[in-house]
C-alpha cells in the first residue's frame, strides 16, 4: 500500500534574503505530523527514509506512525510489538534498521 502523505497543518513558506539571493524559509507555527499507512518492503522503506528526513526538516514532528496489519509472528510476538522493539519490520525487511522515530501502530486511526 502507497504511503499516504496528509499534513495535518502547513507552514507557511516566505522568501528570504536580498535582491538575486533569496532562499526559502518556513515560518514557526504547527508542525506536520507523518503517516505511512503500509508496512510491506515499500511501506517500509518509505518510513525509513522519510523518518530520516523529518529528523532534519524542522517543520516536521520527529516521530514516523507506521500503520501495520497486525499479524502474529511464528515467535508468537506480535508484529508491531517487535518492530517498535528492535526498530525493524523482520518479516517485510529484515536487516534494515527503520530508525527510533519509527512507531508501528496497529490501529489506523491512531496512526
């Protein structure tokens, strides 16, 4: 499933700088929230690079929802409990760490 990208409030963006050097700044207010709804291969590569990229975007809350089918792992874990556990979705992309702001939640409207 594609990753949805819905911000809850934009920033507005203002042109800075003088005359032939403007450069692009974004104005204190609400800060966007993300949510990738999927958690296969794709969805979760989408987290990982986007969780990377609001780290460094200040308009952007750190914390990445994930939503995630709740399935039940031969361990008998739960799928999201381990992947907020080790920070990687071991069934759809095992080895790839998605990063500590990556929080999997299996209830869509809490994502």
């Amino acid at each position: 499933m594609a990753p949805a990208f819905e911000p809850q409030q934009d920033a507005p963006l203002e042109l800075q700088g003088g005359a032939g050097n403007p450069s692009l700044a974004v104005n204190d207010g609400p800060k966007s929230r993300v949510t990738v709804v999927g958690s296969g291969n794709w969805g979760s590569v989408a987290a990982k690079l986007i969780a990377s990229n609001t780290l460094k975007l200040p308009s952007f809350h750190d914390e990445v929802r994930m939503w995630v089918f709740e399935e039940v792992l031969p361990s008998g874990e739960k799928l999201t409990d381990v992947i907020n556990r080790t920070n990687e979705n071991v069934k759809y992309l095992p080895g790839i760490k998605l990063g500590k702001n990556v929080v999997a939640d299996p209830e869509l409207d809490n994502a």
